[in-house]
C-alpha cells in the first residue's frame, strides 16, 4: 500500500461526481468508487460521500457491518490520504471533546478531557459573586452542544402514562424565581485528605466551590403541573438525567429527594440563567436543575428529563460514588448499597489568602487572612474561628459578605476576613500555621483534621482548613 500516490483531502474533494470520478476516503484509504456506484442500484446514496469520508455512510446504512464491503473497496483503492490531513481529521471528528467551550486561562485544569479546573483561591475569596468565567468547571464527559430552538424537557411520574414536554420558551413564560446559591463538589479540598493516604479522585485545592444567582423555573411548579402533589406518599425521588453520554451511551444522572423538590422552602430551581446571562455551555447551557445546600454532583447540568419515581437514580453517580465511608474500608471491603448517596452537605471553610506556603507581609504588625465559609442544607454561618498557636488562642473573622437569607434557606457562602495581630518575638522568616474553622446555625463545626475523616474516595474534606506561612518582617 505504501506505492500509490498519496492525496489530501482538497484533492479527494474534487471528485464529487462520475465525469470527474468518484472518489471517497475511508481511514488512511482514498478509494475510486466510480465503477462500483455504477453497477450498484441504490448505490447513488453513497454519492453524498464523493469526495468525503465514507464512515457516516456505512454507520447509517448499518453495511459497515458486511466483511465484504472492506474487501470490494479494497480492490478500489488507489491512494492514501496525506498524513496531516489524517490526523486533522482524527482531531476533529474522532475526538468527543473536540467541540468543547473555550475557557478562560484563569481556570487552573485538575484534568483537561473531561474538562475540570478551579481558580487560584486568591481570586476566588475577592467576589461574593463568583463571574460565570472563572466558576470551577466539574464535568464527567464532553460538553454537549444543544440547539435552544429543539431543546425539550420530558417530564414524566411512575405509575402515569402522560408525559409532559416543555420546550425551553415554554419554560421561560412559567414563573421566574432568582437565588443566590453557592455550589461546592464533594471533592472540595481533596488535596488535604490525600496527604493523609491516596484517594482516587481528581486533585481538587479549595476552589472546587463557587457562588452565583440562578434564574429559572422553580422545579415544584413543574411538578404541580405534573400533577405531584406535597401529600404524595409513594414517589420518594426526582430523577434527572442530562445531555452528555458516556462511550456507551449512558447519561450523566443523579436525583434528590421528593420533599426537597415540591417543598416551597427548597428552592430547587431549573435554571437558564447564571448570574444574569444564558447559562454557558459548561455550566448546563440551556437548563440546569440547582439544588441548593445539595453536593454538586445533584444539580444536574444539560437536563433532558425529568422521572420522579420510587426508587433513587440508577446512575453510577448516585449509586456508585458520592457516597461517604469509614476511615478503615478500602477497596476491596467497599460496598456501596450500605452509604446513602451525599446530598446536604456538612460546614466547611477555607483560608483563601494567603496561600499555602506563601511568604506573608505584616500590615503595621498584623498579618490578614481571608476566606470562605459555607453549610449545606440552607444553613447560615454564624461564626468562624481562626487560630496561629494551634488553637492555645481563637479569633473570631469578620464577615465581608453574607446573605441575609435565614435558615433553613441560607444557600449562599460567607466571605471572611481578619487582622491577626503578630507577636513582636515572631522574626523575620518564621513558620506560622493558620487554621481555620465554622460554626452554622445548627452549630455543627468542622472536624479537627482529615485522618478521622479519611475516606477512600476523598469526599467531603470539611476537617479545619491548616496553612503554613513565612513570616515577612
Ligand atoms: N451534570 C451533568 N450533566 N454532567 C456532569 O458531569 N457534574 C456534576 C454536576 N452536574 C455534572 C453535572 C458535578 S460532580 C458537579 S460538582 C457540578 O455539576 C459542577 O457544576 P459546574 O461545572 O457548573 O461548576
Ligand atoms: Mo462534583
């Protein structure tokens, strides 16, 4: 094979018709296909593919199957296509993240296919409003491309045979609600626990958390017009299933619990608003579900459809992760039909400033602090607590930004910040360490450290947040 001619695929796409031949490319082959589309009725279908790659073709007609039709098309062979143009076309058409977003360079990438990435904690604690280009990117698969003009939701409950179908205008003229919600990913911090023993997760630093304001329909009122009603006693949970498939054609899917969707006070909305503008593709571009005071992993972007049904999601995401675990079960004593699946999320706060390991410069004898606290399930925090001598000696922070939102729906984070004054004995380049701690409004603190807390797939990493800095004098 390596004698004949090679051709690009300018060259190939010149032969589109049989006075200038039939020429079609399939792999690293370019094949003359004239005589065959000849002497074959219904062969003129494959005329679409002159001057192209034949694949979609076979794929559609199901011949790719045949073991014949590789043999006829090689005795037709009369080239090879140009290496560059091979592997463009690999890039392009093989790659199921070839058609992902751009991103903004500020997005650190924990890993790039799929696309995840959190930004420097020093940004991220500026802003009570985390802007929609620099919010952590948390996805399993490829971003799917929907076309808002075909966008339909299905919604559909156990037991009834109608389903209902909005489209995205329909769902624009229902009654349109605004929160304030932060959303965290149970991985949230993981790096810390990691030191600790290994975990099987992407590495996430503290900013794998971000606060927005969601616009969209509330999920209850799409229920009611389902005809679920706040006394409903079989259905337990609200499946949601979205638009991005795995290699076998398996969606991203999680639920929540019924209460939590028809319950006023739950705020779970369908979203198609980020803070003022359409959602962007990588956050769920046209519709997300946002449950609020929920782990991440439930608010399900791209959302195609809605079940509500007896039983949770069958989804390897509710079913086969997020889930929490004893310090002592590894993997091989795992079993995951024995933890519930993470939903409300436990009190958690981060120092964002400094960083870790930074060399810090004393303001008129004061060294500032600054950071992030948050609880799940609509708490409020009401204090933090920070210490350098190893909790001899706590200080309380002040809170930048808070909502005034009160619990059981207080959804969105609690900047902090605070002026820790330095002892004069503390010289030039010394060691400090910082730690950091919350209280909400059930008074739940967070745990002391992440040995006790250890768990093998390195979620919710909520122990005291502990840095070390040197002293600049
Ligand atoms: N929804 C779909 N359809 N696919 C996903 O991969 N990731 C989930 C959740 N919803 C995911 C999804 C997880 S684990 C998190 S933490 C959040 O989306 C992240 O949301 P963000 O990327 O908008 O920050
Ligand atoms: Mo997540």
């Amino acid at each position: 094979r390596n004698d004949l001619p090679t051709f690009s695929l300018e060259d190939i796409q010149k032969h589109n018709n049989s006075d200038a031949r039939i020429w079609v490319y399939y792999k690293e082959g370019v094949y003359d296909i004239t005589e065959f589309v000849e002497g074959h009725p219904g062969g003129e279908q494959i005329l679409m593919a002159a001057g192209g790659s034949v694949e979609p073709f076979w794929m559609i007609y199901g011949i790719h199957e045949n073991p014949h039709v590789y043999a006829i098309l090689e005795t037709l062979r009369i080239g090879n296509l140009k290496k560059e143009d091979l592997k463009s076309l690999v890039d392009d058409m093989d790659d199921p993240y070839a058609n992902e977003p751009r991103r903004h360079i500020a997005l650190k990438p924990a890993s790039k296919k799929p696309f995840n990435a959190e930004l420097s904690p020093l940004l991220l604690c500026e802003n009570f409003i985390t802007p929609n280009e620099l919010f952590y990117v948390r996805n399993h698969l490829p971003v799917p491309e929907v076309d808002p003009d075909n966008y339909e939701l299905e919604v559909e409950i156990e037991g009834k045979s109608r389903i209902l179908s909005f489209t995205l205008d329909e769902l624009k003229k229902l009654p349109k609600h605004t929160i304030t919600a932060t959303i965290m990913c149970a991985g949230n911090r993981r790096s810390e626990m990691t030191k600790v023993k290994a975990v099987k997760g992407l590495n996430w630093g503290p900013a794998a958390i971000g606060n927005a304001c969601w616009t969209g329909v509330k999920l209850r009122d799409i229920l009611k017009l389902a005809g679920v009603t706040e006394d409903e006693e079989n259905l337990k949970h609200v499946q949601f299933e979205g638009l991005d498939f795995d290699a076998t054609s398996k969606q991203y899917g999680a639920s929540i619990p019924l209460w939590k969707a028809i319950d006023n006070r739950g705020d779970v909305l369908l979203a198609y608003e980020m803070n003022g503008v359409p959602i962007p593709r990588d956050h769920g571009f046209p519709i997300r579900v946002i449950v609020p005071g929920v782990v991440g992993a439930r608010n399900v972007k791209w959302l195609s459809r809605i079940y509500v049904s007896v039983n949770e999601s069958p989804s390897h995401w509710q079913q086969n992760d997020y889930k929490g675990f004893s310090p002592s079960v590894d993997w091989d004593t795992v079993d995951y039909t024995k933890s519930p699946a993470i939903q409300e999320l436990p009190v958690i706060s981060a120092i964002c400033n400094p960083l870790d390991g930074q060399k810090v410069h004393l303001e008129e004898g004061y060294l500032k602090v600054k950071g992030y606290a948050w609880s799940g399930g609509g708490q409020r925090i009401v204090r933090v607590d920070v210490t350098i001598d190893g909790g001899k000696t706590w200080h309380v922070a002040n809170f930048d930004a808070q909502d005034s939102a009160v619990p059981p729906k207080h959804w969105a984070w609690t900047l902090w910040s605070l002026k820790i004054p330095i002892n004069e004995k503390i010289k030039d380049g010394e060691e400090l360490e910082i730690w950091v701690k919350a209280i909400d409004s059930c008074y739940n603190t967070q745990p002391e450290s992440f040995e006790n807390i250890w768990n093998l797939r390195g979620v919710l990493n909520n122990a005291y947040h502990r840095i070390k800095v040197n002293v600049c004098r």
